[in-house]
C-alpha cells in the first residue's frame, strides 16, 4: 500500500444505475440443517430450479448468470435482465428445499458504487454498500450538523423495483454533496467508506507507536490525552503534551508520516525538522522541540487555548472535532475590518519571508494561524518538507497559472481573506461576485486572487499584495528580528524539492485540462444541438447527391437521344431531377 495520502479533492464517485438493462443481487443461501454445500454449478442449479418450481419451463429459461459465489459462506451476486427481477426474487423467496433438506434464500438489498481518484478511468474501483451501511455513515456525520440528502428508510415495500430504482437515485445524489463538500470529502469516515483498502490502516496506533519510541530516549515528556480528530487529515494525529517537571504547562504534539511530495532525502528532511525549532520569527509560532526519521516526523509547541484564526472565525472550541467546528458554524459573521487588515498584513509578511528564505510553504489556511494576542502566527511549516498535500490543492490544480509555490500561497491567502471577511469559505472557484464587505479595498484584493480573470491571468506577488491600499498603511508594532539560518547546501536541497513539487503540480494540471477539454469535447458532440445540425447536415448532403445523380442521368440520356441511336429509352427532363434516393436518412 502506497504511503502518500492520496489527492482526495479529485475524486469522482458515482452510484451505477442498473434500471436499465440489468439488475444485480446479492444473495445468501441458509441451510439450518447444516450438511454438504453446494457447489457453483449445484448453486447455479438451484437457482433454475427455483424459477421452474414457481414460475414453469418459462422461468427457468430466464437468463440469470451467477457473477461470484463463495461456497464458504453460500453468498452469490446474480445478475438478471431488469423485466425478470420480480421473477427471479420471488422465486429465491419461496424456495424452501434444497435436496430434501430445509433451506431459504436471503436477497440482500446491495449497491455498486464506482469510485474514480483523478481524471484517469484506470484509477477507479468498484465497491459494495447496502443501505445500512450508508445510515451508519450517515449517523457517523452528524457530527457536522450539516442536513445530508440520504432517504428515508422504508420498512414496507423495500424490495419493490421501482423504490429501489428511486432510492439508488437518492443514494448519488447523497454521494455527490458529500464528496463535493470540501472538508467532508477529505475526512476519515467519508474516505474509509469509499476506499477502505487504502484506509484501513489505524493510524492513531501507529502514531502512538512511534511517538512511544520518542519518549524512550526523551523521558521528560508525557502525553495528557489524544487531541482526536481536530485536524482534517487523517495520517497526521494529535496529542496534548505536559512536561513531568511542569505539570501545569500544556503542549501540543503532532505526529505525521511523508506524503506524495516529499523529494528531501532522509537525512535532509532530519535536519531540515530539526532546524525549524531555531527559527524565531513574530508571526512564525514558536516550535518547542522537532525530530524526524525515514519514515516520520514530530513536533512539540505550546497549546493554545485560544485556538486558530479559524477558531475565532467559527467560534469554535479548539479541541473539539474538525467537522464539529468548521461545518456548520451556527453564526455567520466576518471579523472587523481593522483585524482583517492587521491579520492579513502579518501573513503576507510572513509570507514573503519564507520566499526570500527559499522555503516552501503551500498550507496556509485559516486553521494553521494560530492567535498569540492580537498576533497571527504561521503553524505548520513541517508540512512542506514532509510532502504533505494543501488544503486548497483540489481548487488550485485546477488552474494552471498557478504553478508555484508562491503562487499556491497566495491563491490560499485569497481563501483566507474571503473567510475572515465573510465568516464562511467561498462556495464557488473561482469567485463570480462578491457579497458586500467592509471596505472597497477588501473586494480589490479579492479580485486580484480569486476571480476568473485573476485564474486565467496568474496569481499577484506577496510584495504586490502588500503595497495595495487594504494593507500598505497598517502600522506592525513587533520589534522581534526575524532569524532563521539555513546552511547553503540544505537551500538547494530544499530549491530541487520545490521545483519537484512545482513540477508534478504542473503535469497534474495538465491532465486535469486534457481531460476538461476531452469531456467538453464529448459532450458539444452528443448535445440535442449537434446531433440535428449533423442530420441537417446529411439531409442536404444526401439531397445534393441524388440531385447530381440526376443531372448526370439527364445528360446522359439527353447525349444519347441527340445522337440518334435509336434507342427506345423515356426521355428525362434535365430540369426534372428524380426522386431522392434512400440516402437522404444516413446520418455521421
């Protein structure tokens, strides 16, 4: 199983509709009597003798293949032509015998849902769900407090055809709000759902594991409690810290293994972790103690009760839950203008310092700013040199003018910007309009970084962004000088790093708008539209040939007769073609 944390924001999932041609049915044989099971032939038999029994020669005759069956546990998928469904499930109903023994048939009531990861068809997967397993799920995300489209259990009638054609229709629509929700689709529960092969794994043991080895050699630490779930992603776990000498000092520790865009070697990306706690920077927050090894890294900082920007955005609590916070906040509101414009000022500049540095950065989002005071402070930054995938990287893929890791950093400032000003994350990428704000100079910034014009045309510089009017006159009071050194050969392991990330997010657009392009193609050239010009088309082209044809048989004849041949033919008038040939119906 692959390590990196799959790109989840370009998936594609889709309940397959099989009304109609074809139905599918998971079955289950029980014998209470126990004794000899049947074979895949004797079970295949079974089934015909069933449809015998019940409905005569003409039952057995229906078509009924047996895809799969596992002899130990009498379970078989069948799939029959959709007229014989009520046919073949009330005969498997009824049945009682099975040689002389006691038996029953229990049809389990299964979906086939497709699953497709990117733009390539070869990287999808087929996985079955009954309609219990999509309560469970459901169940699992009220945490969100979000209304979910799932439909409403049916005890009577739940076999009928034509509810389980309605209710399949029901099922994708649930599938494509939650994977089309941006912090639903990434979370655990929706991802194990999905792709549970890959998603097995516990990673809070592991997490635990390695963090124990740690405390092997550093027996001063000590964990408090698990911090669980009150991030997004699911390789990367929490835990709340104290030192045994300060019992009443809190920390907090983060754990996280590589993912897809980790190129440091081993012994960089150790020496580049372990450096991050020499950084000090105002608005980087302070790392208490990191480590890394080949397969993990850890890092320690003081716990905030106060929380994340985003934390103060939602009004959330910050241990609880990511989906219990960020979801649904139950006010909507944007923070006050002046704190738009100092939070937002201490971000660019600590942006821009992190450029000047050579240092990658790529995951600013509003919950990895913590707030120190009146201080926003970056978290985070072992993010990019583990490889780990952005928050946004769903939406920046999408476009490919944004193909830097200076440009990811300001698209994702332009998603933090619209939520400290609005209270809530856009609904759309790239932006159309913009609700009302507090200041004109607000709007003009959003423009230059979320809107279809800003996509098309390339993402604006950190030092850009600073001089514009929302930001150029805030006055930043901090007098802390910034430090963080950075030994010449680790700058340019870190400069092949970042130009490998931007690389593979480059080829990554790139498909996606082969594939963008493709789709659009297909579907201009099976529009209603298309498919009548394409028969005018052939209609007119059809009528222009037989026209010809006409033509060309009246000079032929009228030659003939004007030469005196003497033949008997009837003369056809060239100002009288004939008759349209059958050609007139082919169509492209």
């Amino acid at each position: 199983m692959a390590r990196a944390e799959p790109p989840a924001a370009t998936f594609e999932r889709r309940v397959l509709r099989s009304a109609a041609e074809h139905h599918y049915l998971r079955v289950r044989l029980e014998l209470p009597d126990g004794g000899a099971r049947p074979s895949v032939a004797q079970f295949k038999q079974l089934v015909v003798s069933a449809l015998r029994e019940l409905h005569g020669e003409v039952g057995a005759a229906l078509p009924v293949d047996v895809l799969t069956y596992e002899e130990k546990t009498l379970s078989a998928i069948l799939r029959v032509v959709s007229s014989g469904l009520v046919k073949l499930w009330s005969a498997l109903t009824l049945l009682g015998f099975y040689q002389n023994r006691r038996c029953a048939f229990r049809v389990l009531q299964e979906y086939i849902i497709r699953v497709q990861r990117g733009v390539s068809a070869e990287n999808s997967w087929q996985i079955v769900r009954r309609y219990s397993d999509f309560d469970l799920l459901n169940n699992s995300l009220q945490i969100s407090t979000l209304s979910l489209p799932l439909p409403p259990k049916k005890l009577i009638g739940n076999m009928e055809r034509e509810f389980i054609a309605e209710r399949q229709k029901g099922l994708q629509a649930y599938l494509d709000v939650i994977t089309t929700h941006h912090i639903l689709s990434n979370c655990e529960l929706v991802k194990k759902f999905l792709d549970p092969n890959s998603y097995s794994v516990n990673y809070t043991e592991i997490a635990l594991q390695h963090v124990s080895m740690f405390f092997r050699s550093e027996p001063k630490w000590e964990v408090v409690e698990p911090l669980k779930d009150i991030g997004w992603r699911i390789r990367k776990k929490y835990f709340l810290m104290k030192i045994k000498n300060q019992p009443k000092e809190r920390l907090m520790l983060s754990w996280a293994d590589p993912g897809p865009d980790k190129y440091l070697s081993d012994k960089d990306l150790q020496y580049a972790v372990k450096l991050l706690s020499s950084c000090s920077h105002p608005y980087i927050y302070k790392i208490t103690f990191a480590t890394a090894n080949e397969s993990s890294a850890l890092v320690i900082r003081p716990f905030s009760e106060k929380g994340t920007l985003k934390d103060l955005i939602y009004k959330a609590k910050p241990k609880d839950p990511f989906l219990k916070k960020y979801c649904n906040p139950k006010k909507i509101q944007g923070l006050e203008l002046q704190q738009i414009k100092t939070y937002g000022r201490q971000i660019l500049e600590v942006l821009k310092f992190l450029h000047e540095k050579g240092f990658p950065y790529g995951h600013l989002h509003s919950a990895n700013v913590m707030l120190d005071g009146d201080t926003c402070k970056l978290l985070d930054l072992e993010n990019s040199l583990l490889g780990l995938p952005s928050f946004y990287r769903s939406y920046f893929s999408q476009f490919r003018k944004i193909n830097t890791l200076e440009g990811v950093d300001v698209h994702c400032f332009g998603h933090l910007l619209y939520e400290m000003t609005y209270g809530r994350p856009p609904d759309t990428i790239p932006v159309d309009s913009f609700p009302p704000a507090p200041s004109v100079f607000v709007v003009s910034v959003l423009e230059s970084i979320l809107t279809c014009e800003a996509m098309k045309n390339g993402m604006p510089t950190v030092s850009r962004l600073l001089q514009m009017p929302l930001f150029s006159d805030v006055l930043l009071t901090n007098s802390e000088k910034p430090q963080f050194k950075i030994p010449t050969k680790l700058k340019e392991a870190l400069k092949t790093s970042k130009e490998c990330i931007e690389k593979r997010l480059t080829e990554e657009q790139k498909l996606i708008h082969q594939h963008r392009r493709l789709t659009r193609a297909q579907s201009h050239h099976g529009s209603e539209e298309e498919k009548k010009k394409r028969k005018i088309l052939a209609r007119k082209k059809s009528k222009r040939s037989a026209y010809e044809s006409g033509e060309e048989h009246s000079a032929k004849y009228s030659n003939s007769n004007n030469s005196g041949s003497g033949a008997s033919s009837p003369l056809t008038s060239p100002s009288s073609p004939t008759p349209p040939s059958t050609a007139e119906h082919a169509s492209f």
